[in-house]
C-alpha cells in the first residue's frame, strides 16, 4: 500500500512528473493499484516500451517500485510508492528547472478541473440527484496571510483524511475528484 506523501526537493525530481504520459501511468497506479508495463501500455494505447521507459524514470525518482509478482517471472509490476506529491513553492521558484516544472503541474491541475467540468455536464443527467446536488464549483477572493493559507491547507486536507476515513466501506462513497487552489493576486493588497 502506499504511504502518504512524497515531497519533492529538487526541480530536476519534479520534473520527472512533466511527461503527460508518466503522469497519467502515476495516476493509474494510485487509484487502480500495481499494474505492469503492458497493462499500462494497454490502459493508455501505447507501446510497452514507452511506458517500461516511464516506469524506470518515475521509479530513478522514487514515484514508483517494483512489487513481486506471482504469475510470469520476467512480468514486473510496478506500485506507486505514494499516495500524492507535494512540493515547496520557494524551493521550486530558486531553479529554472523547478519553475518550469511545477507551473506545467499546477496548469495540469488546472485541465483537470476543466476535464471535470466538462465530464459532469455531460453526465448530470445520468447521475442521482443527491450527487448532482452535491457536485458544484466556487471561488472565494479573501483576504489572508501567508500563514492563514497555510493553516488552511493543513486543515483542508485534515479534514479530507478525517471524511475519507468515515466513508471507507460505504455504499454510497464514490471516487470524487477534487482541486483546490489559493494564489495571491498581483497587486492586490488590502
């Protein structure tokens, strides 16, 4: 099973996670459990070459490890070693590396959003109405310190692990996907 998060110290670490296809195999791992290359070369309709390749580099990296496996001797399955990744923001910013990195992540974050949105107004009219009641989007413009937003973060995710723990096992949980930001607005100072 994995282990909770994998902080990330280093832009050149960071950037192992710019591929969109090492990113996508990551996600898989994470939600689907262990997989080998060819299951993901499937999953994603590439070659298992390309996602041996990636495999390697997320594992260089220590998103992912090998795990034994119990059917052919030569099939490698592959786990992800955390269950997210986090990074500093100020560590990141001191290399061009790192900048570069982690704004292709957060715009990735962003896509996914948008993919979300995109999904659910597809499908609200196929799902029950306590979850389309219950699905939504909102922003806030408030003003904070740097370590409000902190403690807010702190808090948040507390509070996911404490909800998370609650529903494990319930019926009626299902997979939601949530994404959260909090940037400063240049040039606004109250």
């Amino acid at each position: 099973m994995s282990q909770g998060d994998k902080v990330v110290r280093e832009g050149e670490e960071l950037k192992a996670l710019t591929h969109p296809l090492r990113l996508r195999m990551l996600g898989a791992l994470r939600e689907h459990g262990p997989a080998t290359a060819t299951e993901l070369a499937r999953r994603f309709e590439t070659d298992t070459g390309a996602t041996s390749y990636h495999l390697r580099k997320l594992a260089q990296y220590g998103f992912v490890e090998e795990v034994a496996s119990s059917g052919h001797p030569r099939a490698r399955r592959w786990r992800a070693v955390h269950v997210t990744t986090s990074w500093n923001n100020s560590e990141m910013a001191a290399t061009s590396a790192g900048r570069t990195a982690a704004g292709w992540l957060r715009r990735q974050q962003a896509e996914i959003l948008v993919s979300n949105v995109d999904s659910f107004e597809q499908n609200q009219t196929t799902l029950p109405a306590e979850w389309v009641d219950a699905a939504g989007i909102g922003d806030l413009l408030v003003d904070l310190t740097p370590a409000s937003v902190e403690e807010l973060w702190q808090r948040f995710y507390s509070h996911v692990d404490e909800l998370k723990a609650r529903d494990a096992g319930n019926a009626d949980a299902a997979k939601v996907s949530i994404v959260v930001s909090a940037f400063p607005q240049a040039g606004e100072r109250s």
